[in-house]
C-alpha cells in the first residue's frame, strides 16, 4: 500500500458494475490529488480490504446496491465501526428520498452521487466531502442534519396520526391519565369502574397498535413530544 502524502486523497471504489466501475477508477487515476487504493465489486469486498488497512484509505465510494438492495449501507455501518475517520458517499441510480435518509442516518456517510458517465460530480463529491470533514463548518454537514430533522418531525407527524387516529376516546382518556402518572387502579377509582375493567381496555389498545406494555406508548409519546396532542 502507498503510503499516505501530504494532500493526497486516497480512494476505494466498490461497485458491481464492471463498466462504470473502471470508469470512475480512470478518472480517479487522472486526478493528480488522488490515489486509487484499490477497486472490489461488493460491501463485502469493501469490508474486507478496510479490514485488512483500516488506515490506508480516506474516501470510499459505494454503489448503494451490489449483492442486495443495501449492500452499500450495510457496509458503510461496518466500515465506521471499523474506522469512523472513513468518508463514504454513496452512489445510486436513482433519486429515492427514502434511500438517502436511511444513508444520511448512517454516520460514516457524508454525500450521495447519482450514477452517470460523466463522472465530474463524483470528482467534486470527493473533494467536496473531504474539505468538509476536515473544517467544523460544513455547509453539507448542515444540510445533512436539517434533513434528518425534517424526516424525524415527519416520523413524529406519522406516529401521532397513527395513535391518535386508532384510540377510542376511553382509550385516549387512560393514556392521558397515565401521562399523569396514575397507575391502572387509580385510574379505576378515579373512572368509578372495576380495575379489570381498565385492564381488559388497556390490553386491547396495546394489541390494536401493536405494544406489549402502556409505559411503550406512553415512553413513544414523550419521546415523540405528543403529551399536547392528547392533552387538547
């Protein structure tokens, strides 16, 4: 393995596609700042060449899809743990907004390039992804967690609507008082009915929505900063 110099940027590409795969190594190869390290066809292949030098690579772009759907994501997650020092950006067919949330959950990637023959983005993604990890201030960096923002509020609107949309106005009246902090007899003496009674309603709520316990839901709700919603 080449041993690291001062600005260069060295690169692993993991790609299943033979042609585009040689493509990007070509440019990688014309680009005086960067050094191929080594090219595989798999997440696995991708693994296991960061297994065997886990120092010797700064950058790695991976196909999103190889031997599975997630084969990339699934192997950036091990790469991180491996060495989190590690960039990877991602590479896609498509656009597909729930794909690049689940990448931009994944800590060890930092930007997503959109498969093409004209591999300028990809040349920008690198430099640009590597000048940004190496400054506090990150334009992408923001733009990363403003987006995972975004979709944790729409995860939030969607567990609301889903509850909320799903519980009988009794069953809303118990969660409220568990909010509270009253236990299943106290809410009992508190609705004047028999404590098997809350139970048996209790029991059939957390079966419709899919619990094992109330605290699950009631611990989903503060998390979820919902106490309002069932309070109004």
């Amino acid at each position: 393995m080449r041993m690291k110099k001062e600005n260069i940027i060295r690169i692993l590409v993991a790609d299943d596609e033979p042609i585009i795969r040689r493509s990007i190594c070509k440019t990688i190869r014309s680009i005086p700042q960067f050094f191929l390290a080594a090219d595989v066809s798999s997440g696995a292949g991708a693994v296991k060449f960061i297994e065997e030098h886990p120092f010797d690579v700064d950058v790695i772009l991976m196909d999103i899809a190889m031997d599975s759907a997630d084969d990339g994501l699934l192997a950036a997650k091990k790469i991180y743990e491996i060495n989190p020092e590690i960039i990877v950006i991602m590479l896609t067919v498509l656009e597909d907004e729930h794909t690049i949330f689940k990448a931009y959950c994944i800590d060890s990637i930092k930007d997503y390039v959109v498969k093409s023959f004209d591999n300028h983005e990809i040349v920008a993604a690198i430099q640009r992804s590597f000048q940004d990890y190496h400054h506090s201030s990150s334009a992408n960096q923001k733009l990363r967690s403003e987006f995972k923002r975004l979709k944790q509020s729409e995860h939030s609107l969607f567990m609301a609507v889903r509850i909320l949309s799903q519980m009988t106005p009794s069953e809303k009246e118990i969660i409220i008082l568990k909010l509270d902090g009253l236990s299943t007899r106290q809410i009992a003496k508190k609705r004047m009915v028999e404590e098997s009674t809350i139970k048996s309603q209790i029991n059939t709520m957390l079966k419709k929505l899919g619990f094992t316990k109330s605290s699950q839901i009631i611990k989903l709700i503060r998390e979820l900063k919902l106490e309002e919603l069932f309070k109004d």
